[in-house]
C-alpha cells in the first residue's frame, strides 16, 4: 500500500517535541536497539522508555533517527526536525502540511506575520 496512507490518521505534528518518536516498532527500518533514557509525554517525567530507534519512510518524506518508545499510541514528528531539513511545515483549521525545500509563497501579501526562529 501507499505508506503515506498508512500513517495517515496515526501521526501527531508537535511543535514542542524535540525529536520524532513512535510506539509501533514495525514502522520502523533500519531499526537498532538503544538505551537512550527516557522522555516525558502525558505530564510523566518518565512518560516512556527509549529502546530503540530507526527510520520512517512515508516515500516523499523520510525521518532519521525515529526514536522507539513503547506506550506511545501516534507516531510523533517534530516541526523543528523538519524545519532544520529546510522544510516548511503550515498549519490550517483541518490539517498540517509539510512543503518541501523547494516551494516558494506565491504572493509575499499573504504573509501575515514573520518571525525569526530561535
């Protein structure tokens, strides 16, 4: 099937999430197991044990270093991961979308508000 399809409805783009993490080892290629500590979610300090990490191909876009954390229930991708790929990553009222490196605004009127990123 189309892998973009198959993680349609499972993925969380979080604007505060400093690395892209899932819980379903069978999204996963190139997988290594790792002893990477731990990472909150859920209000837990301890929220989920990092055992393993690997790579998620969706056949436009790939993620490196997809961290494995049992008990976490959506794939999670980090905007600034995304945007350090050059990447822009719009947000709308049904969805978001990831542009690639290449797309351009139309029509620079549109843009309402620019802020540098830290």
């Amino acid at each position: 099937g189309n892998p973009q399809h198959a993680l349609k409805d499972k993925g969380v783009i979080d604007i505060g999430c400093s690395r892209h993490m899932t819980g379903n080892i069978s999204y996963l290629s190139n997988f290594e197991e790792i002893n990477k500590g731990y990472v909150a979610f859920g209000g837990n300090p301890k929220g989920g044990k990092i055992t393993g990490k690997g790579k998620i191909m969706t056949g436009k876009l790939d993620f490196d270093d997809v961290y494995f954390v049992k008990g976490i229930k959506f794939n999670i991708f980090s905007v600034s991961l995304m945007c350090d790929k050059k990447n822009s990553v719009l947000f709308i009222d049904t969805e978001c979308i990831v542009l690639s490196s290449d797309f351009k605004m139309p029509d620079e009127n549109h843009v309402l508000l620019r802020v540098p990123r830290e």
